[in-house]
C-alpha cells in the first residue's frame, strides 16, 4: 500500500513524521509515495489536515486520510503522536474500511470577464467585504430568498458546522445528512431592512448563489484559502458530488467528537 505523510513545519510533528516514515520503511506491504498515495497521513492538527485535503484534493476518489495529532485533539485527527507504532500496525492489516463525509462546490463568477473558478471546500467558505456593510442578494436554487446586509456570510458542510458556522451561531449537523448550512455574521435587521436572521440548511438538490450589490472589495474564504483581489460578480455554493474518505481504523463518531472538543470532562464532574 502506498502511503504519503503530509506534515507541518514544528518540530513535534516534524518528529514524529520522521518516526512514521522509518516504521513504513520497515513494514512488509507499506512504501512512501507522495505522489500517487493510497493513504495520506497528516501529521500536525485539524490545520494541516485541511492543508493535506487541498494538497490531494485532485485525488479524494482515490486516496483515504488519517489524521496524528501533535497538540490539542483535534476534530478531524484520532491518533495521538504516541501511537505510531500502533497506526502502522492498522496500516499493516488496512482492508479498504472508510468512512466519508461531504464536501462544499464553489463556482465563482467575475465581473473582469474572466473564466469562472471551481474550488471545493471541506470545512466552509465566507463572503465579506474589506470594509463596511456587506450588501448581497441571496437565491436558494435560482429564486430570489433575501437582500442581505451585515458582515457577511458563512456557508459550511456538516462537518465544517463544528468549525466557523458555530462561532456564528449556526447549528451542528450530523455529516449522515448530506446538506450545507448558511449563517449569518452580524447581519443588520431594524424596520428598513430585514433578513431570515437564523441559520438556513439546504438539502443536496438545491444550490445558494450570492450576488454582492458591489463587485469590488469582497474577500471569499474557502479553508485556509481566500480570494480577493478579483471583482466578483457571484457565488454559487451546493454540496459536491465528490467526498472526503478517511481510514476507518478506529475512526471515531461524530458526536463523540463534538463532545470530546466542545463538552470534554465537565462531563465527568460531580
């Protein structure tokens, strides 16, 4: 089985990517390949996670992701950079098991003339502007919904729900529903202007489109990414076909991740 060991830059995790790649180097069955992987390890938190997704993200049919975490636990990472050993003995006995969660498709559209960009997401995009009230109307599946007015807006999968989507108020989805969630960021609502003022989960058969009232100044997030030195005309955002596949070794359940990263040993107070 070819694996590739995708790691960050500190020294723990540059450690322990080092540690692994001997332990695969030594296995029977196991070889390093960053080029055409059939796993791909990070090594690092749930940031470099994100980082190794985009790195293959022209891969994830073909490739399953395992995640060492070499700080605080992360969401996406259920190894611990004590584990080594351990990780490449479920490698060794690997029979294909995965589990798998959705992804966001993102078109954007340019008022220069250009060709439109193609992105996909694993966590969630934003749209704001560089300064002041973002102004933008937003279609569900090609009608009309509202005029918004606030900071922006953050469009999040189910597992990305956990991430920014909460910090805003957004709800927590289970990636079992194959959906998008958008929330709002301080959006202005008083007897002039007015919007849902709630989250809003759309199902995979329809699409969210955001046409800013001004092209200019806006910066779209997507991950660790961003773009915004080009005026955009409109957002398209749906679920994509596509999804992310981790090996299932001991892959833990979302909602336990949810509770171990949000609620963790309060619940073992008296």
């Amino acid at each position: 089985m070819k694996i590739a060991i995708y790691s960050n830059d500190g020294e723990t995790s540059s450690r322990i990517a080092s540690e692994l790649s001997k332990e695969i180097e030594k296995a029977k069955d196991l070889e390093i390949d960053e080029l055409n992987p059939e796993i791909v390890i990070s090594v690092g938190g749930d940031g470099t996670l994100l980082s190794a997704f985009h790195h293959y993200d022209d891969l994830t049919d073909k490739i399953r992701f395992v995640g060492i975490h070499t700080g605080h636990l992360g969401f996406y990472t259920d190894w611990r950079d004590t584990e080594v050993t351990q990780l490449v003995e479920s490698l060794k006995r690997d029979n294909g098991q995965s589990v798998s969660y959705p992804l966001l498709d993102i078109e954007v559209d340019y008022a220069d003339g250009g060709l439109p960009d193609y992105m996909i997401a694993l966590n969630e995009a934003t749209f704001k502007k560089l300064f002041g009230t973002m102004v933008a109307k937003v279609y569900i599946k090609g009608e009309l919904f509202e005029n918004f007015r606030g900071d922006g807006l953050c469009i999040s999968t189910p597992t990305g729900s956990t991430a920014y989507n909460k910090s805003v108020g957004g709800a927590i989805i289970s990636p079992k529903f194959n959906s998008i969630q958008v929330a709002e960021m301080a959006s202005i609502n008083n007897r002039v202007f007015r919007t849902i003022g709630s989250p809003i989960i759309i199902p995979p058969t329809e699409s969210i489109t955001i046409v800013p009232e001004v092209s200019l100044h806006n910066i779209l997030t997507y991950d660790q990414l961003l773009i915004k030195d080009r005026p955009i005309k409109s957002i398209k955002f749906k679920i994509s076909k596509r999804r992310i596949y981790f090996a299932k070794y001991r892959h833990t359940h979302f909602w336990q991740r949810v509770s171990n990263s949000f609620i963790g040993d309060t619940l073992n107070d008296d």
